[in-house]
C-alpha cells in the first residue's frame, strides 16, 4: 500500500527511531521466547524436558503473553500517533484509518493466536505451540510490514528533529 503523496510530511529522525527501536524490541522479545525452549528447533517438543523445565516454561509463557500484548499495544498507539501526524489529506487519512484497522484486526489475531498456545500450553504442549505462536505472528507481522509499514517508513531520511 502507497501512502506517500505532496500531503505527507516526512518523518522526523526521532519519529523514525521510535519505530525501528519498538520493531527492534518485539523482534527481541519473539527471540527470547524462542530460547526459553530448548526444544524449540526440534520436534520433540517437550519430551525431553523435565517436569521443572516444563512448569518453567509454562510459567514464562504466560507472562509473555501479557508483556508481548502490551508491548504491540503501546506499538500500535505510538505508530498510529506518529502517523495521525503526518497525514494531513482525505485520501491521505483513509490509508491511515485503514492502517488502523489492520491494526485492530492484528490485534484480535494476536488474542486468538495466545488463546491457542496457552490451551496447548496446558494440555503439555508448550514447545509446540511456542514454535506455532512464533511462525504465525513472524507471518502475520511480516505481512504487516509489508503492506504498510515498510512504505510508510521509505520515506526520505531527511526529516526534521
């Protein structure tokens, strides 16, 4: 999707930097998530954990399912402000109120998506659906950034501070 016209003022290097650090922090969570299984590149899945291994991870999924949601809903609302910013025309602001909504639609995919890995998560599969949750949200996020994210941040670099 193409947002950029004469109506849309560049972005500033500090609105720039806000949103390539928190691109960069989600990124970091997912991979931390990643090492908190031993197993995640195997398809073992938990079979080779222990007991104490397995309740610690089930423990750490569960606060990332509440820190990572909070995190991409900070995200969202920072970018979506930066954005509100910058588009100053109709055709301009219908790219950003479909921005939005891709948004909330990401947002109730993410809920449905931590729904599943904490039910698979209860039923012992913890490295399953950490592997699962993992490739669905680097798809979904990828497929994001693809369609709106990337043109909006190919902006010249140029910006005001």
């Amino acid at each position: 999707m193409q947002h950029l016209d004469n109506d849309v003022r560049e972005l500033t290097a500090v609105e720039r930097q806000q949103i390539e650090d928190e691109h960069a922090r989600l990124d970091q969570f997912l991979r931390e998530l990643c090492e908190t299984c031993c197993e995640f590149d195997s398809l073992k899945g938990c079979l080779g954990c222990g007991r104490e291994k397995i309740a610690s991870c089930q423990g750490r999924l569960i606060s990332f399912e509440y820190v990572f949601i909070d995190l991409v809903i900070e995200h969202f609302k920072n970018e979506e402000k930066i954005m509100s910013k910058i588009f100053s025309n109709q055709d301009t602001n219908e790219c950003f109120r479909f921005h939005q909504q891709e948004h909330d639609k990401l947002l109730r995919e993410m809920q449905g998506l931590m729904h599943k890995l904490s039910t698979e998560s209860d039923r012992g599969h913890t490295a399953v659906a950490i592997r699962e949750f993992h490739y669905r949200v680097m798809e979904l996020f990828g497929k994001h950034a693809r369609m709106f994210d990337d043109p909006f941040m190919r902006q010249p670099k140029g910006g005001k501070k």
